[in-house]
C-alpha cells in the first residue's frame, strides 16, 4: 500500500492564519506561523466538538509524492490518506498538520532548526492557530518519537497513541547512524537533502538533552504504544535493519506498570495496512471518557 511505503522514511507563539490554496485557486487549509516566522500548513476536519486529535508524519501528500515512483501511484496514496482520515472524522477533529517542517506546503527546514524545542512549539502554534487547548497525538515511527517530545515538555497533550518506536530503549544512536550514511551516499539532493538533515538534527539533539529513563514514567495521559511482532524498520530504505519490536517486547511489562497499553500486532512488519493503524488507533481512543 502507498500509505505503508511513505512510512518508510523517517516562550509566546504567535499563530494567524492565512489561505492555502491550490492552482486552481480552491482553498485547502490554512497557516500557522511559528514563533520564528515559519509557516506551518494545517487543515480541520471532522466533528467540530470532537476530542481534537493531531495527525501529522507519515500521513501527509508530502511523504505520499516523496516515495511514490510515479503521478499515478501518488494520486491513489493520496486517496489512501483521505480515507484514514475519513475513519477518524466521525468522532474526532482532526487537525492534519503537514509536518515535519519542509513538509510541502508547510515551510521549511532552516538550517539546525528542528530540535525537540521547535517541534513542541510548532504544535502549539498550530493548536493555537486552530482553536485547539488540549489534544491527543497519533503517529508512527519519526512521528512516534517526537510525540514522546510533546508529551515531556507540554500538559496540553490529552493521549498518546503511537506505534513504530519504543517509547523505552529507542534506537536513537542506531536511527541517526543510518541518518549519516543516508546523507553521505549522495542519493539526497535539494530539498531531500535539508529535510533529511533536519532529521539529522531532530536526533542529535534528543541523544544530547532528553533522558527518556527519566521522562517516560512520568507520563500521566492515557497512552498506548503498538508495533507489528515483526517490525526491524525499513531497511531496504534505510539501508540497515533496525529492530523496533524488540524492545517493545522486552519490556512490555515495564511499560505496562507504567501505565502504558502495549499492543503488539502479529505478523506485521514496519509496514502496517493503513486500516489496522486505524483499528488500533481507533480501539484505543474511543474507550477514553472525553
């Protein structure tokens, strides 16, 4: 499915809003900007008095039209995407945020910015910009772990459900190795090049300030983690298996003292049809008192 080959790849806010818009001229979203002037691209959808609920990476057209081979094969991921987030909207407002930075049409990257610091503040710009006080975050692989990041460093998120990362012993060393050779084999050029150094930056910096053994069993929100039993990354992408079940299963019963939902998906890999991410997801949220 093209929604499973996108997951492959990886202080005041002033937020206004603007138009985005297509060719054509049909307006599609709107823009938050960040507390340096970037500006982030976000749309609502779904229940106007439902629990808010961001959906950002790897569910964007960006990283649809990123690792689609062809036009055709982009436009029927793209109507992949719009059917997850159809199978939320019927209890949930959605805030689809076009992340992380450089995410077209969302701005971006500058150079050096994507730090957990940023991350955090470009979420709550976009909250702000959209109306939004508390939320819950779903997301898998890179978007998982920066999740962890909101969740440390902010009271505004309402949930956690992520999966494809391990909230403890996650392969950040590991991850940013494979980062490296991906950079250095010269097949990023332009823009594929900066967003991927941005991701350079996003985890160096979390192996350099965060202590997740100090951070995660603080967490107090209602949380769940899944991941497929079978799940090593992607590495006919990144070019070297990381292994993303594994701690999850070790120390599931860590987790689970903690207060954490472990959810651990049979012969599933890194590459989860896009209905079981919403089974799972959906499970989860639903059996929380809003």
């Amino acid at each position: 499915m093209i929604l499973s080959a996108a997951m492959v790849l990886l202080g005041a806010l002033s937020a206004v809003v603007s138009t985005a818009e297509t060719a054509g001229g049909e307006a599609e979203g709107e823009f938050a900007i960040a507390h340096d002037g970037c500006r982030l691209h976000y749309r609502v959808l779904g229940q106007a008095d439902g629990p808010a609920l961001f959906i950002a990476y790897p569910w964007t057209d960006y990283l649809v039209e990123m690792t689609s081979p062809d036009a055709a094969t982009a436009e029927t991921g793209k109507a992949e995407l719009e059917q997850l987030l159809d199978a939320f909207a019927d209890r949930y407002r959605i805030v689809h945020f076009d992340y992380p930075r450089g995410s077209h049409p969302s701005e971006g990257p500058l150079a050096g910015d994507l730090t957990p610091e940023t991350v955090v503040k470009d979420f709550l710009a976009v909250a702000d910009a959209a109306g939004v006080d508390r939320f819950a975050l779903t997301g898998f692989s890179f978007s998982a772990n920066y999740a962890l990041q909101l969740a440390t460093h902010t009271d505004r998120v309402a949930a956690l459900a992520i999966g494809g990362w391990p909230p403890l012993s996650g392969p950040y060393e590991e991850t940013l190795a494979t980062v490296h050779q991906m950079l250095e084999s010269g097949a990023f050029t332009g823009h594929g090049h900066a967003f991927l150094d941005s991701i350079r930056v996003y985890y160096e910096t979390v192996i350099a300030e965060w202590d997740e053994a100090a951070e995660v069993p603080g967490f107090d929100m209602p949380r769940m983690i899944y991941v497929g039993d079978q799940d090593t990354g992607a590495a006919e992408i990144m070019g070297a298996p990381i292994n993303l079940a594994e701690p999850i299963v070790r120390r599931r019963a860590e987790l689970e003292s903690q207060g954490w939902e472990v959810v651990i998906l049979e012969d599933r890999t890194h590459f989860i049809p896009w209905a079981e991410h919403v089974a799972t997801v959906r499970g989860f949220l639903d059996e929380i008192d809003w």
